[in-house]
C-alpha cells in the first residue's frame, strides 16, 4: 500500500545547502528547513579517524560560534562533486532528521528520498544506503542524483544540467530511459569563488572603493590598541575587496555577459579600465592609515572637549583655548564614499555600515571568467595570495592551501561542449544542446546568466549551411550537428518556485517522491523487506527513471 504523501520526507543534500520539508502537498511547497552543508568540529575534540556524529556542531549554533569568531574547525563533507566526509553528513541528516523533523526511530513510518552528486559510485550508494536505513529505522527510501531531479523540476526528461557551485561547476547530461549519462559529466574548476575573486581583482582598481574601504579598515585600527603592519593591511584589504564582492554577487549586482553579447559597451569600458596604470595602493594604504589616525585623535579630543564643556557649565570654569584648538571638524560622514561614481548603470550597496557605489564596467566584466579563467591571471599583490590560501574558511572550511593553475582551466562553455561530445549516441546531441538547464543559487544570482551561455555556445555550434544536404565541411562525425542552443527552466506555473532555479533540484525532488512512492510496484524504492533481505546492495536494483 502506497504511503500517504503528507509523511514522505524529502531531504535535498548539496554541496552548499542542505534542503527538507516533511510532507508532499496539493501546492508544492518550497524547503521548511535550510541549512548549509557544513559541520563544526571544536579544536580540542579526538583527531582519531571515527567521531560520533553527536560531537559535530550543526546548524544555527554553528553559525553562531563562527560569527562571534570562535577557534572551530569547519568541515564540509561535499568536496568537488564527491562526499568526501560521511560522518560529517550523517550529522546533518542526523540534525535534520531528529532535532528539526523531530522523526521518531522506533516508529518510523516516514519514506525519505535523498539526493545525492552524480557520478556516486556503487560503494557509496551501497554505503548511504547502510547509512539511512540503520540510522533512522526507514520503512522505504529512494536514492536520487541531482541533476535527474533537476530535469524533473524543467519537465524534460532529457536535458544537459549545468549545476553552478562555489568552486566548479558540474555539467551532467541526462537521457530519458538513461538517466545521468556518468561516463559523460564533466566538471569546470571555475566557480562561483572565482567571479568573486575577478571581481575584488576588478575593484582593486577603482581608487574610490579602495579609499572607502582603507578608511573603514584604518578607522577600525585606529579605535584598537593593535598595531597592524603594512602587509597585514594589505591583506586586509583584500579579503574587505573579496567580501564586498560576494556581497555584490548576493545582492544579485553582478550581470553577465556572453563573449559578443549584450552591454558590450561597458564591457570594453571595463577591458579600457584593465588596461590603465594601477594607483599605489601601498601609497593609499599608508596615507588611509594616517588619516584615519588623524581622525581617531580628532574625534578623542572633541569628546574631551565635549566633557570638559559640560565640566565647566557645571563648575563655572572655563575651557582652556589650547583644549578648543586641539579639536577640528572633518566634515566626512563615517559612511560616505568619498569621489564615488555617478556613472550611469552604477550600483550602491550597504558594506559593513559602508554606503558603497560600483560603476557598471566590473559588475558585467565579472562573469567574464566563466568563458575565459586566465583572466585571473591579472590578479596580483595580497589578493593573489588571499586566492592561493583559498581566504581561509570562507570557502572550504580549512585553513589549507589551493594551488590553482589559471592557465589550464576549462571554460564553462568547454566543459559544456565535452560533455555534450562525450555522450555516444551522436543523434542526441543537438537536443542536449537545446536543453541547457542551469541550476544553482549563481544562475539565480547573476542577471541575465542563461542568454550569456547562450551567446558564448555560439562558438561550438555548426552553421544552418553545415547541416545543408551535399556539405562535407563536417563530413565524417555523423548525424545531424547541433546549431542552436538554448535554456530552458522551470515552468511558471509552479509559483513557489518562480525564478527560483537554485531550487530546481528540490522541486524536482517533490515531483520525484511524488512518483516514485506511489508506484504500486516500487520500481524507484527500496523498501524496509527487500533491504533486510538483501543488504545495501538493493539499491542497486532501482531502474532509471523514465
């Protein structure tokens, strides 16, 4: 007997977030629960290879602890596409489960469908399939990977998704009666992380925004007792130019553009920028850190002379005229920008306390790395170093070294065109290409993301005359070649989840329990029998979708 939908539980489990609800509806509903990916470990705990999961911090209380600056170390178990920590994972699903869902493991009646990477090998199936079925007591449970649920949420079943992360992007076709295509998914290591880091690169350059942000900084400084050397102000600078650009990014500021494509402009603009001589910002950093001095003593002496006004209201004596001379008006608000743009298409943004204004040019110029990643070989200075040390745990959660080589990453539209060529079945390839399916919080992000792949497809594709009867300009690779790429998203009628493409796996991931647990003859499940019967291998017998 099929469950009833309202105790389906459905568990999406990304690299970045990790997504549930309990109970599937007439209206589909977004993800009650939202946390990121990642567990905390406090330094003192056993280093020793097997940790109870109980020892793992997770959820609000770990961000807690990292927002008051707490010595934690932070760990997230979903690395380059593959799980490379499953206790770590096993502590979200435990956190998610048990203290959110609040699931009762002696009574378990609820099915749960997880989502997973693709390319999951058989030892990790089988393994996470041990995992939920010994931990949570489940009376059924289906495994799926991501970009099938994906597909699901665009209503094609055949389809080439292109999942943006922070660092790489994933590109996984998928064919109807197939599924994901394993031998044919392809990774760009260019990410999220590296349009922030082009950007702050881009940033460095406007001598307004470095202004404003050495003077946040010195202004800071200056009201501590810490002495802060040039170098560390240097990299100080870096990671303020690196944060406001993810803020940037998150404030959905950032437009992208196809090689060739819309606001060329401003692109050239910016390329005219890029070309220009640099200002000093050891300079700007020394003379920032003066002037913010400056400022602090002002601001000391003025409170003095304040409390010494009122001293003297109270005792009748007078201010000495040396004390009034020591205190002189600046007249700059704490939170202008001083000299910033008022080019048009500018953008303004709230940093830190900061009233910050970008022109245009770096804004549209920041995607330009998903289409060329060399460009990151301007970097130069602290912001070179902040990208090697990977800027601490901002992005991976350890405090190791990424060595990273510009000049040999793909491109998102390389990585694209390889997996698309990697499928076999050579008659399906322009449909792959007429199916490009971006997902991800970026492709929700950046403005304008799906007509730029399309624009930068163009180079890989054949011309209408290529395909005419009688040429031979492609004789010899068979079958028609693709000339046309095109996006395709979620349909609107799921109001819920309009514009919401970083969402699409969740969505498909409903539509997919939907199905797969009310089948009368479970071709998508395992349920609690047949696992007893046969092991974590059962998984292995679910069919592809179809």
């Amino acid at each position: 007997m099929p469950p009833r939908e309202d105790r389906i539980i459905i568990l999406t489990t990304g690299a970045r977030w990790t997504r549930a609800v309990h109970g599937i509806y007439e209206l589909f509903q977004r993800p009650t629960i939202q946390i990121p990916t990642r567990v905390g470990r406090r330094n003192n705990t056993s280093t020793s290879s097997t940790i109870d999961s109980s020892e793992y911090i997770v959820g609000a209380e770990l961000d807690e602890l990292i927002a008051r600056h707490e010595r934690i170390d932070v760990v997230y178990p979903i690395r380059g596409g593959k799980v490379k920590d499953w206790d770590a994972l096993l502590a979200i699903w435990r956190h998610i489960l048990l203290n959110q869902l609040h699931l009762r493991i002696s009574q378990n009646d609820c099915p749960l469908l997880v989502s997973l990477p693709p390319n999951l090998s058989r030892d990790d199936q089988a393994y996470a399939t041990r995992l939920l079925f010994e931990n949570f007591n489940l009376p059924s449970l289906s495994i799926a990977e991501e970009p099938i649920l994906s597909s699901y949420a665009a209503g094609a079943l055949t389809s080439t998704v292109v999942d943006f992360g922070w660092e790489n992007c994933t590109v996984s076709p998928v064919m109807e009666n197939v599924g994901v295509i394993h031998t044919a998914v392809q990774r760009s290591s260019v990410g999220i992380r590296h349009i922030a880091l082009y950007l702050a690169h881009l940033l460095s350059r406007d001598e307004s925004v470095v202004q404003a942000l050495i003077k946040l900084d010195a202004t800071r400084s200056a009201r501590s007792t810490a002495n802060v050397d040039q170098e560390s102000a240097g990299d100080l600078l870096a990671i303020r130019l690196f944060e406001l650009a993810v803020e940037l990014i998150k404030e959905g500021k950032v437009r992208a553009a196809g090689q060739g494509g819309e606001g060329e402009g401003a692109h050239a603009r910016g390329r005219h920028r890029e070309d220009e001589a640099e200002f000093d910002v050891a300079a700007a950093l020394v003379a920032g850190r003066e002037k913010a001095a400056i400022e602090e003593q002002e601001r000391k002496n003025k409170a003095a002379l304040e409390a010494a006004n009122k001293a003297s209201e109270e005792t009748g004596v007078a201010v000495p005229a040396e004390a009034e001379a020591l205190t002189a008006a600046d007249g700059t608000s704490a939170d202008a920008q001083a000299g910033a743009t008022d080019e048009e298409g500018s953008e303004t943004i709230v940093f830190q306390g900061l009233r910050v204004r970008v022109s245009p040019g770096p804004l549209l110029q920041a995607s330009e790395v998903l289409w060329d990643p060399s460009v990151l070989l301007n970097m130069r200075g602290s912001l070179a170093k902040s990208s090697a040390r990977s800027m601490g745990q901002y992005d991976f959660g350890i405090n190791g070294s990424v060595h990273e080589d510009f000049t040999v990453m793909r491109s998102l539209t390389e990585t694209i065109s390889a997996a698309i060529n990697s499928v076999v079945d050579v008659d399906r390839r322009p449909q792959l290409w007429e199916t490009l399916l971006p997902t991800g919080a970026p492709a929700k992000l950046i403005a304008n993301i799906n007509t730029a792949i399309v624009k930068a497809s163009h180079a890989y594709l054949a011309s209408n005359a290529d395909n005419a009867p009688g040429t031979t300009a492609l004789a010899g690779f068979g079958g028609a070649q693709p000339t046309t790429a095109r996006c395709i998203k979620t349909p609107d009628y799921f109001a819920e989840f309009k514009d919401r493409t970083d969402l699409a796996p969740f969505l498909g991931a409903t539509i997919y329990a939907k199905l797969a647990f009310t089948d009368p003859y479970g071709r998508l499940v395992t349920s609690k029998a047949v696992y007893n019967e046969k092991g974590p291998s059962a998984s292995f017998l679910i069919s592809a979708p179809s």
